[in-house]
C-alpha cells in the first residue's frame, strides 16, 4: 500500500484499520482451530499423565518383585541353614552312638557279663527272672506260684 501511494507522490506514514469484522464462517473456523488445539492439549496432557501413572504403577510393580526375591532368598536361606544344622545334629549323634558302641564293645571285652547286665536292665520291672549259675549263661523266668 505504502508503494502504491509513493507511485502517486504519498507518503503514507499510519495505516489504523478500526472495525473490522470477519464472516461468521471466518470467526467460527477460528474458534473450531482453536478449540481443537485445546482438545488435542488436553489428550497430550491425559497421555502423559497415563504414561506417569503407568511408570508408577511398573515401578511399584517392580518393588514388589524384588522384595518377593529377596523373601525368596532369606527363606532359601534359612532352609539351607535349617538343613546344615540337622545334618550336623545327626553327624554328632552317630558320632555319639559310635563312641558308646565303641565304650560298649570295649566293656564287653573286659567284662562279658555287661550284656547280660544291659539285657536285665532293659525287661520290663513286671517279669521275674531266675539268675542260673555262672556256668549257665540264659535267663529263664521264674515258674508262676500261683498256679497249682
């Protein structure tokens, strides 16, 4: 416009355009763009915010699996530990069942009554029994006196 005039010897120094109106097809076409980057706005912000809320939720997931490791791991542990202690436990007791085998064998060597000693000490206190001479060496019970 300024060349326009200049082409007829004006100068144009201030251009003011007051009311100015636009179609109603032209005012509505820039409400639906505006309206529609609001909408698309709005869906990048829920999309970030699901994606926060997915994040979240992967790594509360994840500190759920690794305490279900570490639970894994301590339970390993003290089973592996439960099972060492019985085997130990049993290595002492036959360790000890083999020395009071060995005592035994040793005093039945010495002494061969021991066995029969052990065999009265194990019957019942109700059964009566007959020691024989030294020369007889079994236990007979003794005969029923009630009986006719």
């Amino acid at each position: 416009m300024a060349e326009r005039l200049a082409d007829e010897g004006l100068i144009l120094v201030d251009f003011v355009l007051r009311n100015i109106s636009f179609s109603e097809e032209y005012a509505a076409s820039v409400e639906a763009k505006q309206v529609a980057e609001q909408l698309a706005q709005q869906a990048a912000f829920v999309v970030e915010q699901r994606r926060q809320e997915a994040e979240q939720a992967r790594q509360v997931a994840q500190g759920q699996a690794d305490a279900a490791v570490i639970a894994a791991q301590g339970q390993a542990q003290a089973l592996i530990i439960q099972v060492q202690a019985e085997a130990e436990a049993r290595l002492i007791e036959a360790e000890a069942e083999a020395e009071a085998l060995r005592l035994l064998g040793a005093a039945l060597a010495d002494s061969p009554g021991v066995l029969q000693l052990q065999y009265i000490e194990k019957l019942s206190p109700n059964i009566t029994v007959m020691l024989l001479p030294n020369d007889n060496p079994f236990l007979l019970p003794l005969p029923d006196l009630n009986s006719p």
